[in-house]
C-alpha cells in the first residue's frame, strides 16, 4: 500500500498549537505523511493572536499546484483561508481527493467569510462547523442538539454531503452530531481544562488522516474524536494562556 498523504491549507501558528503546525503533528501522529500549503501567517501565543498576515491568493495556488503535480494527497483539509480570494481559488481547482472543510467564517480584516465558504460546501466531503460557525451558516442561532440537528440539516441542504457540528461549547458532555441523511452522535465526558487551543485543527486534521488512510467516515471520526479527548486530558500544560493540546497522545 502507498504511504498514505494528507495535505492542509490553513494559517500557520508559531506556538504550534493550531493551523498548520498542530494539523502536521497530527497528521504524523496518525502514521500519515503531511503536507503543509499555507494561507496566511499569525503572531500570536496561548495568549491571543496578536497580528494576521494574509499571503497573496497567488502565492497559495502556486503553491497548492506544487503540491499537486508532485506528491497528490489522499485527503485535504483547509483551516484559516483569509480572503474570498483563496477560498474561490481553492473551490475551483480540481483536487484529487476528499476535502475537509473546517470553516473559519472571518477573514484577516475581520470581515465575514460566510458567503465566500458557500463556494466550497458543494466540494466539500465533509464540513466541520462549531457552534458559531454553524450558527452563521444555518442563519439561527445554535445552542443545544435540537438546534445543532436543524441546522446540519440546513447546512447539507446548501449542498454539502456530511456535516458534522462539534458541540465542544454545550454545557455538559462534548456532543458532536454528524448528518449523513441520517444522525449520528459522539459524546464524551468534558474534560476541565483551559488548554484546549487548537481543538479544532487537530480534531479535523485527525480526521483527514483517517480518511487519507481510507477509513469510514463514521469511524474516522471515531478515532478522532478518541484521540482528541485523551490530547485535551493529558495536554502538556504549557503557555500562560489557552495551552495546546497533547499531540502525542494515544
């Protein structure tokens, strides 16, 4: 069997704990061979994000075509876009693989994405909203599993094949629901914990791995969803802030 690849368009965090630098570790820690295209660069810490500098949407297809030619994933993700430029650019070019859609729905100016990301739901094998993003797409507010199953619903009626809505913001136990044409929930026990930075690109980024492995989506997301639970429980407990998460778990 080819070494299986899995490749991320996202922004790049110099504390290593989200964007590029957490989908990588991930990535590796799922026996998968990473790739990295990036869309903009962050200052920031387990602190907050002190200056966004978008890349020209040029420079990111250059280097997405790079990638392409040469060493073709087996799945891709996106994370931070930046622009509507990089997101219609991205939604037009023809990718050989599933796409993972992690929607971050504000550009570098503070803007909303959201109707630039309406560009990549048809393309997307699967979109991995929070609370708030989910909220913006489904255009109601999104705070409990009754709502969070309304809105998957509406969200795959703007064409999107698989929606998962991470509910890590609930009270009580972290709930993700997935909607396929039929629901699917994964539930755990809430860890307490401030270090949860960069839960999100590490818990899309498991679950790319797994697809560019060739798992099942329902159990990809499984395994993710394991993983990231004992990444948040035994984190390493860095930063003065929000702290990362333990890539090394397992």
């Amino acid at each position: 069997m080819k070494t299986p690849v899995a490749l991320s368009i996202a922004g790049s965090d110099p504390s290593g704990g989200a964007g590029i630098q957490a989908d990588l570790k991930t990535f590796h820690r799922f026996g998968v061979y990473g790739e990295a295209v990036i869309t903009l660069i962050t200052v920031q810490n387990t602190r907050g994000v002190r200056a966004v500098h978008l890349l020209d949407a040029t420079l990111v297809r250059e280097q997405l075509h790079a990638v392409l030619e040469d060493i073709p994933p087996h799945a891709v993700k996106t994370g931070a876009l930046g622009s509507r430029e990089i997101v219609e650019m991205i939604a037009s070019t023809e990718l050989p693989c599933p796409l993972i859609v992690d929607p971050v729905m504000t550009s570098t100016s503070g803007a909303s994405l959201g109707h630039a990301i309406d560009a990549l739901l048809p393309r997307a094998f699967l979109l991995t909203p929070n609370l708030d993003e989910a909220s913006m797409l489904a255009g109601f507010p999104v705070t409990d599993v009754d709502s969070m199953r309304r809105a998957a619903e509406k969200i795959a009626s703007l064409g999107v094949k698989n929606v998962l809505i991470k509910g890590g913001h609930l009270q009580g136990d972290a709930i993700d629901l997935l909607y396929n044409g039929t629901f699917h929930k994964f539930s755990s026990p809430r860890i307490a914990t401030p270090h949860t930075h960069g839960t999100g690109c590490t818990y899309s980024a498991a679950i790319t791995a797994e697809i560019a492995k060739g798992t099942e989506l329902i159990e990809a997301i499984r395994r993710a969803k394991t993983f990231l639970c004992e990444a948040i429980r035994s984190n390493p407990g860095l930063g003065r802030g929000s702290g990362p998460l333990n890539h090394f778990a397992g």
